[in-house]
C-alpha cells in the first residue's frame, strides 16, 4: 500500500523534481506534488511525496526528516487525513443587502 509523505519547511526554490530525486533514495516514488499558491502559482513551502510502499515511507521518513536541502531543514512525516472544516465558520455564510423590506422607513436604501 502506497503512503502519502508530507514534507515541509521547503526552500521557494524547491521543485518537484528535486524532491523526486531526493525521495528516490529512499525508494520508489509513485508522485511527488509541490503545493503552490492558486493566485500567484508560487510555491508554499510544502509537498506531498508518495511512496510504494509503507517500509519506504518509513525509509524515508528516518533518513529524511531534518535533512538539508537548499539550506532548509525538511519536516517529513506521514500525512494526514484532510480535516472537515464545514463547522468551523459557525455556520453559513450571511450575505449583506438582501431579505426583507422591513417597511417604508424613509431614509437611504444601503448598498453593498
């Protein structure tokens, strides 16, 4: 069963090919995907590597965790589950400007 790494503390100047190479000695990578900002397209400073198998995870996890690459020292442990943060607003969203007319009480109308 594959394991999905995730590596942090990345150098902006960190490529997925570097990590490819780099994860290679310690196994088979399956994939490795450089995280990166939506609107800029530069990186974030994270990836996630995955390996084959769990003993090569593990692999490289010990040999790899606070190791240097481009004067960074990596975070490398597994990955884990994405969390659901449906609650963590407080609820959904509330939009400004609509829903009832409340009457004719003079005054401005309130754009937004």
């Amino acid at each position: 069963m594959a394991t999905k790494l995730y590596v942090g503390n990345l150098s902006f100047d960190t490529t997925e090919n570097d990590l490819q190479d780099l994860f290679a000695e310690a196994g088979t990578v399956r994939e490795a995907v450089l995280i990166q900002d939506k609107m800029t397209g530069k990186s974030r400073g994270f990836a996630f590597v995955t390996m084959s198998t769990d003993e090569e995870a593990q692999n490289a996890t010990q040999r790899l965790n606070g190791k240097t690459l481009h004067g960074r020292n990596l975070t490398v442990n597994e990955a884990r589950p994405r969390e659901d943060f449906a609650g963590a607003g407080g609820g959904p969203r509330k939009s400004f400007g609509g829903g009832g007319g409340g009457g004719n009480r003079g005054g401005r109308s309130r754009r937004f």
